[in-house]
C-alpha cells in the first residue's frame, strides 16, 4: 500500500507553541491509527509562521515565493490536513487564514481535514465549529466530525479529557482515507480546446 | 528582434522628493519617452489602458496617433487594449483609423484588465473575463476581415449589416498579440488564431511564465500555424540601469519600495531573484535579457517597463541613452546572431501585407 501523506499546517507564534504540541499530538495520533491499520505514513509539518513575509508578499505581488510554493504545493498534493490555528479575537489568526488565502481555492477539494484549535480559556471553543469548520466548508474540504480545541488547562490538570478528543479526531480522519487522492488535471499541460471555449 | 518600452502610465508621486506630476505633465512624458524610444533606435511603444486613476491612459489611440505624427520608424502598440471592457466595434475603428494615420505602423495587444470595479462601469463582470475576451475578439477579428458583418452574441447588442470604418489598411488587420500572466485559455486564444502572445514578464517568476508560454508554443503547432518554435512570443522586462551596479540600486530602492502593485513588500533583492526585474549595469541587463531565450526559447519582441513609480522624465530618459546606446545594440547582435533560420520576425504590416498578396496570388493559381 503506498504511503499516506498528511500535512500539518500550524499557525502558532511562540516557540514552542501549544498550537504545534497540539499539532504534533494529532499527527502522531493520526501516524498511529494508520499504523495500526498497517498502512504507512510521513507527517510534512508547514509553520506558517515561517512564511508570514512570504504570505504579505505573495498578498501585494501575487505569486509566492519558491518557499512558500513549496509549502502550498505539499499541502494541495497531502492525501490529508491537520491545521491548527491559535484563537485570536474570537476566530483563527489573521495569520493562520493569510495561509489559505492565497492557497489555490480548489486545493482543497474533498480532501479530509482535522480541525484543530487553541485558546488561553476554554470558552473560545466554539472557534471550531463558528470559524474554522466554516472556513474549510466553503474550500469544500472534508472536515471531520470531531475537532480538536486545546485551552491551556489542556496541557495541565485537563490532560486525560484531551487525549480521548484527540483519538477520536484522529480515528475519524484515518477512516476518510480509503481512497486515493484524486489528481487534478493540469490546466497548463490540457488546456481547455478553443473550440469549447468558443462555443461555451 | 524588436525593441521596445511599454508604459502603464501611473501618476505616482517621486518617494525621494515627495512631488507628484500633474495629469498633463505625464501624458506629455509618456509622448516624450516615445519620441526618445525612436531617437535612440528602438521599434516599439506600447501604452496600457486604465480607466482608474492614479493612471493617465484612458485613450490609447488618441496618443498613439500624436505620436505617430511625430515619428517615423516606431511601432506603436498597447499593453494592452482591454478586450472585455470595450466594445469591439469600436476597437476595429479607432486602429483601423490609427492604421491608417500611422502608415500601418500599429499592432495591438489585447488583455482582459484585472480591476474588478471597471467591468461594471462599462456594463461587464469580471467573472465573465475570458468569455468576454473569446466573444469579443471573435467579433473584432470578423469586423476587420468582413466587410459586411451579421453577429449576435451573449454580450453586445447584435449587428445586422454592419460595416466598420475606415476598413483597414491595405485590407490587413493590424497583427494582435494577446497578453496574459496565468490564464491558460488566452494562451490557448493566441495559438488558435496564430496570433502573437505576450507575457508581462514581470511579476512571476520565470517557471511560471515558461508554463504560459509552453502551453502556447505548443498549441500554436496543434493548430497548424507552423512549429513551436515558429509561435510569435512577447515578453516584458523591468530594469534600471547606471554604469555601476550599486549605483543603480541605491538610486532604485526608493522607487521600488514604494512602487504601486509591489511596494512595501518583497525585498528589492528578494524580487529581482524571483523575477525578471534587473537593477544593474548594463551588462547585467544584458546577460539577463539574453537568459530569457534560453528560458522561452527564440522570441520576437522583448519591451521594457522604465517609466513607472514616479521615476522622474529625466531619469527615464537616461535610462533610454543607455538602453539605446549600451544594450540594445549589444542583444540585437546577440539574439540575430542565435536565431536559427527557420524562425520568423515579428509581423509587420509590411510582411502582413506580402504575405496576404502572396495568398492572393496563390488563389488565382
């Protein structure tokens, strides 16, 4: 069977940031459920915080820098998403959303995609569902039903209740990928002919 | 190989002294900068077409046949005629006109404009950007070639016995490039009618570009126009030059970091190893140009963007000294002496109008 690839996109700002612990623990969930199933997998972390002047760039010029299309184009080809977003006044950061922003609006196209988020209180929760899930509907992906919410007594006293929301998020990914990625056609190697264009 | 500078025409104020020229001062500069192209032996002028300021051109014909009146080598052209957004009929009239003011020294290139608020005024919607562009040069190019046009499409009122004037001249059409930075279909439109096609070369990187102009080399044979490598390409170019290199960056910088559409983004280092833009001496401005054969294969025409970001007339000015006394004489060389045989020139009106008396001449046969 071939290797499954899952992209991780995650938009902490700290280092370490519990935005990537959050991140790390789904993908090693995720590598596990697969693993379990006997099916091999790579985990190609992106920190968007590395391509911040990369993605104003990209913004004001139009294309990407070699960089940040290197990263755009592992996550349009990953068989599956993980993406983590700090909660900033209510919603993913301004950063995390720069990111899909100039990510090609069909990249996302059916792929499955774990939802994951993190707050200083447990309050913001609902970022998932009221941000996030909103957000991935409309690049028509495939969020699974659970998402994962992290508040800092997460980390702490609240651990054991993460875990378990943590499996389940990660089960219900794994259980997504029974088929193959489909490959999108190249608009540059077969272009639409000028007959079609003209009679359409 | 032709030469040339294409202009956008933007009014923006000089960061160094914080002076912006009136409307009137850079319409006159852009007149300027033409007349100073043909002095120091360059073949083309091209105007953009905007409909916002802070842009002065809004009437590309209107300029272009001042200029013709006072040259007598130059093409001139646009970058480019916006193919959505203007009725086509009126398209084929004012070049055909300027066709004939300028002795057929006239091409056009057409573009869709990615401003989204100008479709509405002129009753369009981006959305409809390249359906607008395939139905509209399909009309355009019929009103040139037929006399008598009957059409009805999707977005302009139907024509029942039309004829546009002044016919063209010579009754050939001015040659058409088609100008596009990612859209596969216009490349796709180039090839098909075996026009010219255009790439702004300026704001991608070159893998972008080579995918564009792959795609239309390769079509253009598909569609029986000749070889691949036969296709008429175009490219853009942006460069500031001084006799030495940190002299040009330094004086540049301002200029770029503060330029519409870029500034206050990329590094002028990051930008000028992401794309074609060269800030240098003229050598480096040489061996840059030379390097987009080798990317894009023999090509046509190669215009520089010099007059833009509130660069001062007498800076721009320079800067056509040199590229008329240090580079273009240089690439005119280099280029002619690597283009295989088999590879034509750009179309001219000259060479349109021999190759239409030769068709001619084959149909009595």
């Amino acid at each position: 069977m071939t290797e499954r690839v899952i992209a991780v996109v995650t938009a902490g700002l700290t280092t370490p940031s519990s935005s990537r612990l959050l991140a790390d623990q789904l993908a090693t969930a995720v590598h596990d459920e697969l693993a379990a199933r006997g099916q091999t997998s790579r985990t190609e972390v992106i920190e968007v915080r590395d391509y911040a002047h990369d993605l104003t760039n990209n913004l004001l010029t139009g294309f990407p820098s070699a960089a940040l299309e290197k990263a755009l184009t592992t996550v349009a080809n990953a068989d599956a998403l993980i993406v983590v977003s700090p909660t900033f006044s209510a919603s993913y950061s301004g950063l995390f959303k720069m990111f899909f922003d100039v990510l090609d609006d069909k990249a996302l196209a059916g792929k499955p995609v774990l939802l994951g988020a993190t707050g200083g209180t447990e309050r913001h929760s609902l970022v998932l569902d009221f941000a996030l899930r909103p957000l991935f509907a409309y690049l028509k992906a495939m969020p699974v039903p659970t998402g994962v919410y992290a508040a800092s007594t997460d980390w702490g006293p609240n651990a054991a209740t993460l875990r378990p929301r943590i499996t389940q998020a990660a089960t219900e990914l794994v259980a997504t990928l029974h088929h193959d990625t489909p490959v999108k056609p190249d608009p540059y190697a077969n272009p639409t002919p000028f007959e079609d264009l003209l009679n359409s | 190989m032709q030469f040339g500078v294409f202009s956008v025409s933007d009014v923006t104020e000089d960061p160094t002294t914080g002076k912006t020229v009136s409307e009137a001062e850079r319409i006159k500069s852009m007149v300027a900068i033409a007349l100073k192209a043909e002095e120091v032996g360059l073949d083309v002028f091209a105007t953009g077409e905007h409909h916002n300021p802070p842009f002065v051109a809004s009437s590309p014909t209107t300029m272009l046949g001042f200029i013709a009146a006072q040259t007598s080598k130059l093409i001139l052209s646009t970058s480019t005629t916006l193919i959505t957004t203007n009725d086509p009929v009126k398209i084929a009239e004012d070049f055909a006109m300027l066709q004939h003011l300028a002795d057929g020294r006239v091409d056009l290139m057409m573009g869709r404009g990615n401003t989204g608020p100008v479709y509405p005024w002129f009753g369009q919607d981006i959305r409809n950007g390249i359906a607008l562009a395939v139905e509209n040069y399909a009309l355009l190019r019929r009103l040139w070639r037929e006399d008598v046009v009957d059409w009805e499409g999707k977005f302009r009122t139907p024509l029942q016995g039309f004829t546009a004037t002044p016919r063209p001249l010579d009754g050939v059409p001015p040659f058409v490039w088609h100008g596009s930075i990612r859209s596969p279909e216009i490349a796709e439109q180039a090839a098909y009618y075996g026009d010219g096609f255009f790439h702004n070369n300026i704001f991608w990187p070159v893998t972008h570009t080579k995918q564009m102009i792959d795609l239309y080399r390769r079509r253009f044979e598909h569609y029986g126009h000749g070889a691949a490598d036969q296709a008429i390409v175009g490219l853009g170019g942006q460069v500031f030059m001084r006799k030495n290199s940190q002299d040009a960056v330094r004086e540049f910088r301002p200029y770029f970091d503060n330029a519409p559409v870029y500034g206050h983004g990329p590094s002028l280092e990051d930008f000028t190893r992401e794309t074609p833009l060269t800030v240098g001496s003229p050598q480096e401005v040489i061996e840059r140009t030379l390097s987009f054969r080798e990317h894009f294969g023999d090509y046509q025409r190669q215009l520089f963007l010099i007059d833009h970001a509130g660069l001062p007339l007498k800076t721009v000015l320079e800067q056509l000294d040199i590229l008329g006394e240090e580079v273009i004489p240089v690439l005119r060389k280099e280029f002619a002496a690597l283009k295989p045989a088999h590879v034509p020139d750009a179309p001219t009106h000259e060479s349109l109008k021999t190759a239409a008396a030769r068709a001619r001449d084959l149909e009595t046969l």
